[in-house]
C-alpha cells in the first residue's frame, strides 16, 4: 500500500491509502481517500458553538436516555449518545444548507480522484454533534462495515490542541494519520475507517459535528435494520 500525501489545486488535503498495481490475484486492489479542508470560517464556527451549546442542554433534557455511543467511550451522559433522536442537518440554523453544499463538494472531490467520475446518486445524510470537555476524547470505532458503507464526516468547530487519527482499515497494518483538529475543517473519511479523538487537556470544549452520509438505495433498503435513522435522514444533494 501507498500513503497518499498530497493538497489538491483548491486546498484539499488528502491522505489515506492506496493500493500499488497487484502483481498476484490476491494482492490487495482496495484505496482509501481522507480529505479535509476549511470550509468554515473562525467567525461561522463561533455562531455554530454558541448555537449547538445551546442545544445541547434541551437536546439532553428531551432525550433522556442514551442511543449508544457507538463505542466512543463517552458515555451514556454526552449529547454524542442521542444521535439517534436528531439530526443537525434539520436543524433551523442559517449554517446547515453551506454544510449541506460543503459534503456534498468534499463527495464530488472524493468521486473524482477515486476515478468515480460518473457514479451520481441523491445522497442522504444523519448528523449529530459531540462535546468533549477537559479530560475527555474518543476512544477507536468506525462507523460501519456494510453493503451499504459511504462516507462518514467531521466537522471541528471548536479545538484547540486535540486530534483525530485516522488508521488503516486492515488490522495489523500499522499506517495511521493524525489530523489536528482545526476549528473550521471539514474531513471525509470511509465510514469503516476506524478513528479516535485525543483527550482534551483544556478547559475550551472540542465540538465537533459529526454524521454517516447515505446513499439513496441505502434509504430504500428496508432490511438494513436502521429505520430510526433512516427516517432522521436528509436529504443533502446530488452528486
Ligand atoms: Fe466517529
């Protein structure tokens, strides 16, 4: 496998993995495209972190029990634990439809160096957020393993000196990128990419808002087994 290092012509960073042309039928042919890039600027994440604290409080005091921390670590307290009960891209804030407009540039990005030029669909996605305070970060997990696997995405609103790693999808494959986690930076990665998040050792909270971008075959599947969040879904755009 290959590391990919390099910046696109519009500031797109991208790492990941890709595979060298397989000599044997059984050499591995998979690639694996991160990209991140600022979409947000200090002034807009500031309106997003004032918004979502807000939010956060009656969030938690309408949902009062956990839908899992999808093996984060954070607990059965954190607003990471309902996102099965919302979605911030439904959300009546005047930043959701650029987030909307941003994934789906990062996709169109990610189809083209993948040599994906002409796949087009209707994409769908769930989104929540998470709060990390001092002392707290994410432990290692992706987001799905499936037929149906996309992409997942992060966005950092709020960070100071805490990271997001990135490893190798292939156990005992011990390439890993670590990507500081810069207020304003918009990352897409393969939602079966396992990651994790530093502790944070400040008193400013990280958040971050976080989401599972879904096909629209993946929306009309009814024996996926995830109605609660296919009906949270939304609509993001066409690629
Ligand atoms: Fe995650």
């Amino acid at each position: 496998m290959i590391d990919i290092n390099i910046t696109l012509e519009d500031g797109t960073r991208v790492c990941g993995w890709e595979a060298d042309t397989p000599l044997t039928p059984f050499a591995p042919t998979d690639n694996y495209y991160i990209t991140y890039k600022q979409v947000f600027s200090e002034e807009e994440c500031k309106e997003w972190n004032d918004y979502l604290l807000e939010q956060e409080p009656l969030l938690l005091a309408e949902h009062i029990t956990s839908s899992g921390d999808g093996l984060t670590g954070v607990g059965p307290n954190t607003i990471t634990s309902r996102y099965g009960y919302f979605n911030v891209l439904s959300f009546d804030f005047h930043l959701v439809a650029k987030l909307k407009a941003e994934i789906i540039k990062g996709v169109k990005t990610i189809l083209e160096l993948s040599n994906n030029r002409s796949w087009t669909d209707t994409l769908y996605a769930n989104s929540w957020f998470n709060v990390l305070r001092r002392g707290e970060g994410m432990d290692v997990h992706a987001h799905g393993y499936h037929k149906h696997s996309f992409y997942g995405f992060h966005l950092s609103i709020n960070a100071k000196e805490t990271a997001t790693s990135y490893f190798h999808p292939i156990k005992f494959e011990m390439s890993a990128f670590h990507i500081p986690n810069k207020i304003g930076e918009l990352t897409l990665f393969p939602a079966y990419v396992s990651h994790g998040v530093s502790e944070n050792r400040h008193e400013a909270h990280r958040v971050s808002i976080a989401g599972d971008i879904k096909t629209s075959s993946w929306l009309d599947d009814p024996t996926y087994g995830q109605e609660g969040l296919q009906k949270l879904a939304v609509e993001v755009g066409t690629v």
